[in-house]
C-alpha cells in the first residue's frame, strides 16, 4: 500500500513539473536593445549607421544631392546610381555580370536575403511591423501590391522591390548594364514623386523609425524569422 501511495503522489506531482516554465541556459549573452541602422537606397546601396547615429536616409540623400541645396531631381539621383554601379562593376566592362551581382548580394548587402520575409533584426524603415501612414509600397498598373508583401530589400526601402540590382535587368540577359541601371533609377524616381514635382526632397519621403531588437525566446531557442 505504502508503494501504490507514492507512486500516486508522484503522478500527481508531474503536472506541476510539465509547467514549469523553461529556464535561460546559464551564462547567456543579455539581450542587446538595440542594432544598427540599416536603409537600401533606391538603386540597391546599403546605408548604415548605429542606432544612436544619423539616419541612413538622409546620408543616402545627402550624398546624392550633388549642389545641397535640399532638392533630389532625377539627374541628381541618376548620378548617384552610375556612381553606385561603379563600384559594383568590379571588371569595368560596363556590365554587371551574375558574378558581380552575386557579389553584392553576398558581400554588399546580404541582409537583403532574398527569399526572407519578416523585419530585419536591426532597425529599419519598416522594423516595428508597420507601414508608415505617409508610404506606399510601389504597385503594378492593375493595383495590388507587386509582390504581395516585403521580401528581401523591400523589408529595408520604400519600394517593394527584392533585389534592387538584378531587377534592373530589363532584357533578361542574366546582366545588368550601365544603361539599364540608368532607366531604373529613372523608373525608380517616377514612383518616389507621388506628386510629380520632379523633385524629392527628405520632407516629402518616408521617415525611418526605429525599433527595438526582440529578445530570443526564455529558453534559448533561436527565434525564427
């Protein structure tokens, strides 16, 4: 009788064993609150700073307003691409090549992961989940959004667009040259001046917010994203 007794005080007590809440491995790193800050200009160039530093968007729009006088025109920005093609055309034949394209996917920005969905682990333009009332995703001609949600750069920059570079690739020849990069600045220009005034200014584009890193689950398992 005795045995039959604590085998049921055993059972009865599994319950409160099975919850339990688990408990964070020993020495785990503590949870950063923050990371850097991360913009995909237009055409596909990264900008960072850290989280307490200066807007990547306004270092992109900095840089690329050539006479500073608080004005983006298509000339201005179209300057800045062929400026941001060079330094991906790593042979200088004019053409960027799938080995060069894969180079700036793997090496220049590989936080756009390309088939990832979901907010980057840092803060950027859409990093809290949700769009900025004043932005709008870029959408084809039948209305709809072009890829039905942010992937890849897109999670990063104003338009919805996965890979930026080989997007530019208008004839499908697996390359990407230094004309074809021109017409997708320009493109890219028409759908950022929702008020075709053939300007851009900061005050008229997107804010960046920022947002806070989430901690990895109690228990230590690595969050998928």
């Amino acid at each position: 009788m005795k045995r039959l007794a604590a085998i049921g005080l055993a059972c009865m007590a599994l319950p409160a064993i099975a919850q339990t809440p688990p408990r964070k491995p020993a020495g785990a790193p503590p949870c950063p609150p923050r990371r850097e800050q991360l913009f995909i200009a237009p055409l596909g160039e990264p900008f960072r700073s850290p989280a307490d530093g200066p807007s990547p968007v306004a270092m992109w729009f900095s840089g690329a307003d050539a006479n500073h006088d608080g004005t983006l025109t298509l000339g201005e920005m179209a300057a800045d691409a062929d400026r941001f093609f060079t330094t991906l055309d790593l042979d200088g034949n004019g053409e960027l090549a799938p080995a060069e394209i894969a180079n700036y996917e793997n090496k220049v920005a590989p936080e756009i992961r390309l088939y990832q969905t979901g907010n980057y682990s840092g803060v950027g333009p859409y990093g809290d989940g949700r769009r900025n009332p004043r932005e709008s995703r870029s959408r084809n001609p039948k209305g709809g959004d072009d890829y039905g949600g942010e992937l890849g750069a897109g999670r990063l920059a104003w338009l919805n667009i996965p890979e930026p570079v080989a997007s530019a690739d208008l004839d499908m020849n697996r390359g990407v040259s230094r004309k074809e990069f021109a017409s997708a600045a320009a493109a890219r220009f028409a759908l950022l001046d929702k008020a075709q005034a053939k300007v851009l200014t900061l005050a008229t584009l997107p804010p960046m917010p920022a947002r806070q890193l989430p901690c990895p689950p109690a228990d230590g398992r690595k969050r998928r994203r």
